[in-house]
C-alpha cells in the first residue's frame, strides 16, 4: 500500500510541467456534437438581453443596440464570459466589449479566418484558410493549425502553440488549405478540412479531404495528439467540392458517422454525395499504432503535403501521444457512397432515412426513391436544386440521447427557398417549408446561417441590413417519455413531470429533485461491521431503465461510505452493492443518478427512510504519519530534480547547436544543409513539448548529413561536457541536503 502511494506521488511531481492549462469541461445536450454558436436569446421580445454560451456554461448579459447590432452580434465567436471584458471573434477580427460600452480592437500578429473552435480559460482552436492559387510566398507565415490564447490583462492575442510548416517552402505545394466543418463527443474533436496539393513532380493538383482528430483531454498540448485520416476520390479531380459537412447519427451505438460532399460539376450542376465511414473513432487509433510500428502507407501529414515519400518512425503508440510521429496520416477509401437529391415539394414531404442508399427515377414532373425494405415515395416535384448551382447551403444539428434526432437545414439563395428536414431514429426523414422563409423580402438579406436558440430551444434567422429577427420554438417537452427524462434532461428548459407526460412549465414553482421520479422502498441489512457481509439491496418503488451508458447510480451512507460494483436485478427495480465502510454510525441511505456527459443535466436522488447501523473498522494511521513524512521529505528532492534536468537539458542543446553549427560551416557551399538546419528548428517549435525524444529524430536525421568519423568526434566532446556536470551537480545537490 505504502510504495505504490509513494510511486504516485512521485510521478504527480515529475509530470507537473507537462499538465494541461484549459480544464475539461462538458456542453450542454443541444451542443454536444457542435457548438457553432455562442449568442442567443433568452427572450426575442427583449432583443438586447443576451444568453452568451462558452463551453457550457452560460452568462445572461445586456448590450444595447448603441454598442452592437443584432445582426452583429448573433455572429460573435466569444471567447471568455468575463462581463466588463467579454473577448470575441467578429469578422475575422479579435475584439473586446469593456464595460458593456464600448468595442475595441484587440492586438493580434497574425491573421484570423472565420474557423474558429472556442474552448475554455480564454483558449481557441484556429484552422486558417488558406487560399494561394499561385503558390506565392505568403506574407506573414501561416500555420496549418493552432491554438489561441486571449489575454483578458495584457488585451492581446497569442498562438499558444502551434502546427507550423515543416520546411521554409510549404507554401509551395498549399493551394487550398480549409476546415469546412467539425465535430466534438467523448473527449475528442474532428476537423473536416478541404485541401488542394501541388504535386511537383507530376505536376498536378490533388484535392482531397482530411479529417484530423484531436484529443480534448491533452488540454494545451492536443496538438500533440493530432492524427489523420485522408480520402481522395477520382469525383475529387473533375469536381470543385464546394461543401463538405458531419452527418452524425447518434441513435446508433456507437455513432454512425458519414460525410454529405456537394460538388459542382462541369456543367454548373451540384452533385450531393454521402460518404459513409464505418468504425470512424476507431480508425484514428489504428492509424497511430500502424505508423509507429513502420507499416508501410502510413506516412506524417507535412511529408504528405509535400509529395515527399516517407515512412513514421518507429516507436512505442501511445493513446493521444504522437511520441516522435508528428500527425501520423493514412488514406483510406470510404465504405459506402451514395448520392443524395434535394429535390422537394412545396410542402411537406417524405424522405427515406437520410442514411438509407435508394434507386431514384426522375422526370420532369416527378421524383422517385425507393430502398430495400421501404415504400417507394413519389414527389412532385416543385424546385430541383441539384440543378441549381448559386449558393446554397446545408446544415446539419444532431441531438444525442435521449433525444436522438437529426435535423437538416437547407437554403438557397436564388430561388428563395428554405426547407428544415427532421428525423428521428431510424424513421423517416420529414422536410417542411422553414417557418420565416415568408417574413424576407428575400432570403439574399438573410444571413446564410440557421443560429440555435438554447434556451428557450430552437432556431433563429436574422436579417443583415433591418435587424430583424425570425425565430421557432421546438417544445422538446413533449418529446421525453419518461419522469426520469424530463427532470433530468428537460429541466433547464422548464421541463415538469405532470399527469404522467412532459411538459412546459407554465408557472414559477420549485420543482423538487428529490423523491421525485423514484423513491427507496426498503434496504437491508439494516447493520453493517467488518465481521458480517458487506452486501448492501435496495428495492425501489418502480424499476429503474438507465438506458445510456452514460447514467449511473452513486449510492451512499453518510458523506464517507459509499457503494461500488453497483448491479441491477433483472426486474429494474431491486439493485446489489458492495457498501465500503469508512465511518461509523447511522445513516439514511442516499441514491442518486447522474450523466456526466452533458453541462446543463441536473442530479435526481431518493433518500431511505430507514437507516443503517454502521461500526467502521478502526482506522490505522501510521502508514498515513509515514506516507506523509516521506512525501514532505520527497517533495523537495523531487522538485530539485526538476530543476536540475530542466537546466542540463538546455545547457545540452546549447552544446548541440554549438557543434552542429561548427560542423556546418564546413559545409557551407551546401545550400541543402542551410535549409535542412532550418527545418530542425521548425519540427522543434511544433513539438516543444515532447523535446527529449524529438532530440533523438534530430540526431537520426543528422547521421545522414554529417560523416561518421566528426559525428563520433562531436559525440565524444558532448559525453565529456555535458554528461559528466550532470552526475557531479546530482551528487552536490544530494551532499548540500
């Protein structure tokens, strides 16, 4: 018990420096998959008071129309919820809202697009757009990704770090460089990027589509996490793919994930495409332990960009850890495609399951699709817009559990049409005319943007130049089937449980959480010491579904006896426990049951009238004096450790480039050796922190550069400088304690 604390503590302190900054947080259920939003409105009668939403949680702010604009402000990417400096995006511009008066512009270097990824502790993800048809040297450098630090007290912005260029040329080979969409769920995030490559040697142009996964809980360093999977289909060369969006569907365990291309052909023509990607989150980890074990098509996404043939380094995988590997990267063919018509009536109408593939026949007055197991479904038809190529745009919203729907948005701009689409589980894809299309004058003075409400929920559209705003509700009271699920999930919308349905609450009253949806009938036993069985039963009042992997039960005795390997009884309402016993004395037994994956759900319990008699085992305290002693006596020595490393480890890249650039000037003719140091420099500040096993990349790619006779010569002068001060500064620092 005592060695494997003390192992503990040893590795909390050797692993501080490499803690993230921005703490985990989780967003609200209607965000879950997407935030793309950060204003709404908690009333539209009173269109100056503002929900503002940051990584879920929410502040409730009013701006008046002297500040800000509506149709401004709706656009705002906001980066903090700090009220008298409120940091935002707007217009590819980073600014501050100080005091609710007045707008300034922030000071930031570089250069924002539009692709913006809020996190939290004034942190942002930021993909730029790259768009250098002539391949001409860009004025400043961009990075392919990085994030952004938002200084609230300096009013400044920083990258934080970065994925830049792998040589001073990159910008050769980038034509086209765009994240088109993202998803986020468990802890991880996916950029769907477009991007077009020159290929010098053929001398050609690939476009292709990425998706990059990113692990959130890597904090600050997820860059370091990043891997790629890549497509590149033949339709990709002979079509300009002008959208790319997530289809997720989230009533299938795990999420069955497709992509919806559109492309615009030759002939002016839009071609929609659904692009189905089987075991997605698997694929990413697969991709990291084939590149660390060498296999062959896994290469590194900058070497790709490049058109340079080049394998991964071998090396240990480890989950979300790039180790010497900077973005691993694969190509991979999708597993089923299907095309997709938007083709609709002037009314409601019919769709097969988005994911279902179909036979179609189409003619002039009629549109027809039919899949395997279905009805065909005939449409006459009112406009085509696969045959329309002016803007357009489509949108895609999911819902997780217990909600589980899917909505589509779909506007286009000349035929001044808007339709929203909905489907929910594996049933019918249902399209409807969207509720304000009639309210524009037209849709060219609506922004080309569906913008979620979250509280009350629903969707919103605003006018660009008269401020007006056009709004739904969706009552998603209706749609939870159970007392469990309305309080748990609904409450934050005025949710009640009333005459056994949900429904919206209609007057201000305290909704109460406890004994509410379920009570504890009985327990036994009702005494419990370190001699008799520590199984704890509790019979509920009605059986408990817990549905989703997601819900669970914390049951406990007191603040400090608590139940593990908790099992439900195959009637649902009887469930087994082991009770931990810490603290003697009678106690109430307490259950709740929570999700932990969502921000905005609120935690029900039902507490036993009856209570257990406890007699506690005594505690022995001594391997805590010990544990303690030891850990106060470590942590000096540790932290001295630390800093002694940190130290020698610069004193001996301070060697290293001392000998690497004595050794270059022999070779300076060689204009490749110049641009090579360069590149070292580069891969550096990408992986600044996994430095020590980068240094053994650098030493690997300098064997091919330098003869063999001068490296062994350098390596002997760096053993006699730098190991040697290490061993005698390790032992002063022991004598001097």
């Amino acid at each position: 018990m005592l060695i494997p604390n003390l192992f503990t503590i040893m590795q909390l302190f050797l692993s501080i420096q490499y803690s993230y900054s921005f703490r985990r947080f989780k967003h609200a259920q209607l965000t879950y998959y997407k935030a793309l939003d950060s204003v709404s409105f908690r009333s539209f009668y009173e269109l100056t008071s503002y929900d503002i939403y940051v990584a879920g949680e929410t502040i409730t702010i009013d701006i008046p129309t002297s500040v800000v604009n509506v149709s401004d402000i709706v656009n705002w990417k906001v980066v903090n919820l700090r009220r008298n400096k409120l940091m935002f995006v707007h217009k590819n511009k980073p600014q501050i809202l100080i005091d609710r008066k007045r707008i300034e512009d922030i000071e930031f270097s570089g250069k924002l697009s539009d692709s913006i990824i809020v996190f939290s502790d004034d942190e942002a993800l930021h993909v730029p757009t790259i768009f250098n048809p002539n391949l001409t040297k860009p004025v400043p450098e961009w990075n392919y990704i990085e994030l952004l630090y938002f200084d609230p007290k300096n009013v400044k912005v920083s990258v934080k770090r970065s994925l830049p260029w792998l040589k001073e040329d990159d910008w050769k080979f980038i034509k086209e460089w765009k994240m088109m969409d993202y998803i986020h769920f468990d802890d991880k995030l996916y950029l769907l990027i477009k991007r077009s490559i020159w290929n010098e040697k053929t001398k050609n142009v690939t476009q292709e589509i990425s998706i990059i996964r990113l692990c959130l809980n890597k904090g600050s360093e997820l860059l370091s996490s990043a891997i790629e999977i890549r497509y590149n289909r033949p339709e990709f060369q002979t079509n300009q793919i002008t959208g790319a969006i997530f289809i997720c569907l989230s009533y299938y365990k795990p999420e069955k994930i497709l992509l919806l291309i559109t492309k615009e052909a030759s002939n002016k023509s839009l071609v929609h495409t659904r692009y189905f990607i089987d075991e997605f989150v698997s694929l990413f980890d697969e991709t990291g332990q084939e590149c660390a074990s060498g296999a062959n098509n896994y290469t590194l996404m900058r070497y790709h960009l490049r058109s340079e043939t080049r394998s991964c380094q071998k090396t240990t995988y480890k989950n979300c850890s790039s180790n010497e590997n900077t973005v691993p990267s694969v190509e991979l063919n999708f597993d089923q495609i299907s095309d997709y018509h938007f083709i609709f009536n002037d009314d409601k109408m019919i769709h097969l399951p988005f994911e279902d593939a179909y036979n179609h026949s189409l003619n002039q007055t009629h549109f027809c699709h039919q899949t395997s197991g279905w009805e065909q479904i005939c449409t006459e038809i009112h406009k085509n817009f696969n045959q329309d190529n002016s803007i357009q745009k489509v949108e895609a919203f999911f819902y997780g559990y217990p909600l589980l729907r899917l909505h589509l948005r779909y506007i286009n701009v000349r035929l001044n049409e808007s339709k929203y689409c909905n489907q929910v589980g594996y049933g019918y894809l249902f399209c409807f005319n969207i509720y304000y299309k009639s309210n524009y004058s037209s849709i060219d003075d609506a922004h080309l943007h569906n913008y979620l409400n979250h509280r009350p929920p629903g969707f919103f559209g605003v006018t660009k130049y008269s401020n007006r705003i056009f709004y739904k509700f969706r009552d998603l009271c209706h749609l939870y089937k159970s007392c469990i699920h309305c309080l748990m999930y609904g409450m934050h919308t005025k949710c009640i449980w009333s005459d056994s349905r949900c429904e919206i609450k209609k007057e201000q009253n305290v909704i109460q959480a406890v004994n509410n949806c379920f009570k504890v009938d009985r327990i036994s036993p009702l005494k419990f010491n370190s001699s008799l069985p520590e199984t704890l039963t509790i019979e509920f009042d009605k059986p408990l579904k817990l549905t989703d992997s997601q819900e669970y039960l914390d049951i406990k005795a007191g603040p400090h006896n608590y139940c593990t390997n908790i099992k439900q009884n195959h009637n649902g309402s009887i469930f087994n426990c082991s009770l931990r016993l810490s603290e003697s004395g009678k106690f109430k037994i307490s259950v709740s049951l929570r999700n932990d994956r969502y921000a905005d759900t609120i935690l029900l319990s039902a507490l036993s009238t009856q209570k257990v008699d406890i007699v506690a085992p005594e505690a022995d305290y001594l391997p805590i004096v010990i544990l303690l002693f030891l850990a106060l006596f470590l942590i000096p020595f540790l932290l001295g450790f630390s800093k002694r490393n940190k130290k020698q480890l610069k004193k001996f890249k301070s060697i290293y480039k001392y000998d690497t650039n004595k050794n270059a000037k022999k070779f300076s003719n060689s204009r490749k050796k110049r641009v090579f140091s360069k590149t070292i420099s580069t891969v550096t500040r990408v992986q600044a922190q996994i430095l020590p096993s980068h240094m053994n990349t650098i030493y690997k790619s300098t064997l091919k550069t330098r003869p063999l006779s001068k490296l062994n010569n350098s390596w002997k002068k760096m053993s006699s400088v730098s190991r040697t001060p290490y061993l005698s500064n390790y032992f002063t620092f022991i004598n001097n304690k």
